[in-house]
C-alpha cells in the first residue's frame, strides 16, 4: 500500500515536470499535449507513470537507491554555488538586492566552499557504486544520452529543410540582449503592446513597498513616490508636473476630457477608426445621444492628414486620436495635426498608450491640448494607474464634473478648508491612487528617464524589418506601412488556430481581428523573432492543407 501511494504521489508530480519541459521545449512537444475539456497532459502522466513502473526492476541495494535519489540534489547543490560565484564576481545589483546581505568576498568564499563539498560528496558516491551514475546520465535530459539526440532533432528544427523560398534568412544566434537579465522571461514575448512585462527591479520595488505597509509612516512615504513619479513621468514627456494628473486608466481620462469640455447633444467630435476599441465605442455612444462624431476613415492601414483636414472643415470640439495605433501601429504626425485642429478651432486629445515609453516625445512641442496612458504597455508597471496631461492653457476652458479629497490643497481627512490644488489634479485627481503601481513606475520611469530612448528605437529597427522581412515570405500581409514605432501587424484569416499553436509552442504576439500583431521591446533579440516564424510557418501551412 506504501509503494503504490508513493508512485501515485510521484507520477503526479512527476508529470508535470515532463509537461513543463515539453512546452519549454527541452522534451519533446508531444508531452506537453492537453486533451479535454480539463486540459489534462495525458501524455506526460503515462510517460512518468511507465518511467515509474521500470524503476521498480532497479535494484533493491540501499546504497544504490540512496545515490540514485540524491546525486541530483547534490549537482542542483553545485550549480547554485556555481551561481554564487558568479554572482558574486560579476552581478554587484544581485548583491545589493538581497535580503540577506553579504560581502562579495564572503558569498564567493562560501560558494567555493560549497562548490568543493559537493564535488568531492560527488566523487566519493561514484567510488562507491558507479551504476546510479551511468543511470541519470542514461536519464539526462539534455547533454546525456536520451537527450543527445533530441537536442540534435531540435537543430534541425530550427531551420527545416521546407522552408518557403530560398532566401529565408536566419541570422546567426545572439546572446540575449543586456537588457534581457532584468526580466524572467518565460518563453518568446513579442507582445509588449498587449502587456510588457515588469522587470525584477519593478518587482523588487513592488515588494519593498508591501514589505512597509505594516509601518505607520506608510502614508508619508507613499505620498513622497506619488510626487516622485509624477515628477519623473512630466520629465519623460517634457511637460511641467503641475500639468499631470494621477487617473485610473487612460480611457478614464478620456472620458473626463469630454466631459469637462461640455460636449453634448449637437457638439462635434472628430475621431479616426484606428483609435482605441474602447475610445471608438464611447464615442458611437455619445453619436447616439446626439453628439455629430466624423471618423476619418484609414486608407490601406493609413489615416491621412487631407482626410483629417476635410472632416475638420465643419468645426469641431475636440479631435481625438491615437498617438501610435493599436491596431496596426500607424503613427500619427502630432504637431502636424495640432496645428491643422487649432486652426480650425478644434482641442486634441492624444491617446499616449502604445508610444510613450517606446518613443521619445515632448508633449510641450508637439502642440497637443491633453494627452493620457495607462502604465501597464510601455511604461512597464502595471494595471490600475496612469496619467492624464492637460495643457496649462487649456486648463481654464475645463470644468470639473468629479470631485473628491485629491483635489484639495489640504486633503488629512479633517480639514474644512475647500481650496483646491493647482494645475491638473485639482480638476481631475478625484479617489485613492494604487501605490503598488506607483512603486512599480517609481523603477520603470527612473529607467526610461535615464535612458537614451532613441537608442532603443535604433536598435529596435533592425528586429522590426526582420520581422517584416519573414512575414512576407510567409506570405503574411502588413496591415498599414512602416512608421518607426513598436508595432507592426499583419493580416491573418484565420487567428484562433495560428494563436493556438503560438501558445502551445510558448511564443507570445496579438491574434485577433484577423490579424497578427508584433511588438518588440527592449530585450528583443532576432532569435525570438526566428522562434516565432517557425511556429507561423507550420501553422500557416497546416491551414493551407486544410483549405487544399
């Protein structure tokens, strides 16, 4: 009865690891198949469960079964102080970021102690029987001999001989960026437009923040990295901080804009159908409660200036656009179409979401009335906070139609004093912010203010025309032309299925609307666009035979 529960227990446990290497990729993928409704990896369980059962024709020595067991637990041991002196030697910000600190030369003395101890426990366990060796080398996933030569299979699969066109190009392998250390990757992300990933520092500062809310001085301290972040975002954007407001969300923003600029029934709005979804939708809306809403229509992927121009030739209140499309990544000339609206008589409103963050911009120049973003894209936090931009002189045309604490200049609670803050937030700060997002952006925008952000865009380049470049040999459209932002999309018929396999081969873009979308970001190598181009390639063919 003790064996079977413990080879119940095991299988189980064991099955998953197999299914988590097989979508890794260092199995083979056929374990990390799903079947049913349950999603149960049928083959992973059969495989550990059958590994189990030929373990119990091992021998029954307890010496055997004692180094059988703890080999690998002492090679685990050996590698993390390999890691040690790593880190150690050449990781100082590892160091510094842990909880436990210990000098330098005292984590390396105790990973070389470390690393000795388990050498020679290593050593004296083969003196004694050699055969639990030869066993989990046998057992080895990736250099021994079961794994030799799926690793050799692998290879080959990393340029398969049917591939379309005789050009397919991939370049020579590249070690992840320097970027790529501050982020734990899990498989290929080329989705920062749907959600960047948070680095570890973010992280870090997340958990520091949570770590001090069982002190009293929370409150103080938390006040302190609000000012900071709106200081450090006004900086990234070029503006005065008394201009920036904290809001929940950018569409929330957008909201208040429309509503503190009095548009209603007979108002006129002037709109393009590469906005934001959830903009689009406010507006049609707003149409339906009498508010005249022009959307420009976008030819082939691009909203063109003349096409703008002739729908502000009626007036209008406000032009509302998106910075960088979500939707095809088309980017719009911003001074361009300040200049053309004021004209005209018209308030802008930008949507900053899928640019700020990946571009460099200076709002102050650019001539726009308001501007916001949420900070989950490109500002690398997280859901929940963003900001809203309001120029100073357009300020006074706004009127206020939320209110709360945030908008006076004494806000502890008790105070009967009425007087408002100055500048954006004593119109439009209205509840509590989230300080776990705060702490997130006090990390990202600390980044983001000190980096050269054209650099990035320079070496983000040459990752978006590999994409293209790969795209069109698969025969793969793009939706809209380049326009040196972070997002290029293709059109797809069929998403679901390409999206499908994507995920099962654990490579991340946007499949929807019948189109597939990229977004490089910052720790992007040409690998993992070579990743993800050889799943489109197998899946893309397998609907072709489908369709055939």
């Amino acid at each position: 009865m003790s064996l079977a529960k413990s080879l119940n227990a095991s299988f189980l446990i064991f099955s998953r690891a197999f299914y988590a290497m097989g979508r890794a990729g260092v199995m083979p993928p056929a374990l990390a198949q799903l079947w049913g409704e349950a999603a149960v990896p049928r083959v992973a369980i059969i495989v550990s469960f059958v590994c189990l059962v030929v373990g119990l024709c091992l021998p029954s020595n307890l010496v055997f079964l004692f180094l059988a067991s703890n080999i690998p637990t002492i090679l685990k041991y050996l590698t993390v102080c390999l890691c040690g002196v790593k880190v150690s030697k050449w990781r100082p910000d590892v160091l510094a970021a842990a909880r436990m600190r210990l000098g330098g030369t005292s984590v390396l003395a105790l990973s070389l102690l470390g690393a000795a101890t388990a050498l020679g426990l290593f050593v004296l366990g083969y003196e004694t029987d050699w055969r639990p060796y030869a066993l989990i080398g046998v057992w080895g996933d990736r250099y021994a001999l079961l794994g030799l030569p799926f690793e050799a299979r692998r290879d080959r699969l990393i340029v398969p001989d049917d591939l379309p066109h005789r050009g397919w190009h991939r370049p020579e392998p590249t070690v992840r960026n320097a970027f790529g250390r501050h982020f734990r990757l899990h498989g290929v992300w080329l989705d920062s437009a749907y959600q960047h990933p948070m680095s570890l520092e973010s992280i870090q500062a997340i958990q520091d923040y949570l770590a001090c809310r069982t002190n009293a001085a929370v409150a103080s301290h938390a006040k302190r990295e609000q000012d900071r972040v709106q200081s450090l975002f006004a900086r990234l954007v070029n503006v005065r901080v008394n201009e920036i407001a904290f809001v929940p969300t950018a569409t929330t923003a957008e909201n208040l804009i429309v509503s503190a600029l009095g548009i209603k029934a007979g108002s006129r709005i002037v709109t393009d159908d590469l906005h934001y979804t959830g903009s689009l939708y406010m507006y049609r809306q707003l149409r339906m409660a009498g508010v005249e809403v022009d959307v420009v229509r976008a030819r082939q992927g691009v909203v063109h200036l003349e096409d703008v121009r002739a729908a502000l030739a009626r007036g209008a209140t406000l032009l509302a656009v998106s910075w960088i499309s979500a939707w095809n990544g088309h980017r719009h000339d911003l001074a361009a179409l300040s200049a053309l609206a004021h004209d005209r008589g018209a308030r802008v409103y930008v949507d900053l979401m899928q640019g700020v963050g990946a571009l460099p911009i200076d709002l102050d120049a650019s001539g726009v009335d308001f501007a916001a973003t949420s900070s989950y894209k490109w500002l690398m936090a997280d859901l929940g906070l963003g900001f809203l931009y309001v120029r100073g002189s357009a300020l006074p045309e706004l009127t206020a139609t939320q209110f709360g604490a945030r908008q006076l200049a004494t806000s502890d609670g008790a105070s009967r004093d009425w007087r408002t803050r100055p500048g954006t937030a004593g119109k439009f700060e209205v509840g509590s912010v989230s300080n776990i997002v705060v702490a997130a952006l006090t990390s990202s925008l600390e980044f983001l203010t000190s980096v050269d952000l054209d650099a990035i865009v320079a070496a983000r380049q040459p990752i978006l025309e590999h994409i293209r470049l790969e795209a069109a040999r698969l025969g793969l459209k793009q939706a809209g032309c380049a326009s040196h932002g972070p997002i290029v999309a293709f059109h797809c018929a069929d998403c679901s299925s390409v999206k499908a396999a994507l995920q099962q081969a654990g490579c991340y873009v946007t499949c929807s609307e019948h189109r597939i979308r990229f977004a490089p970001t910052l720790f992007n190598t040409a690998d993992d666009v070579d990743a993800v181009m050889r799943v489109l390639h197998k899946a893309l063919g397998q609907l072709t035979g489908r369709s055939s």
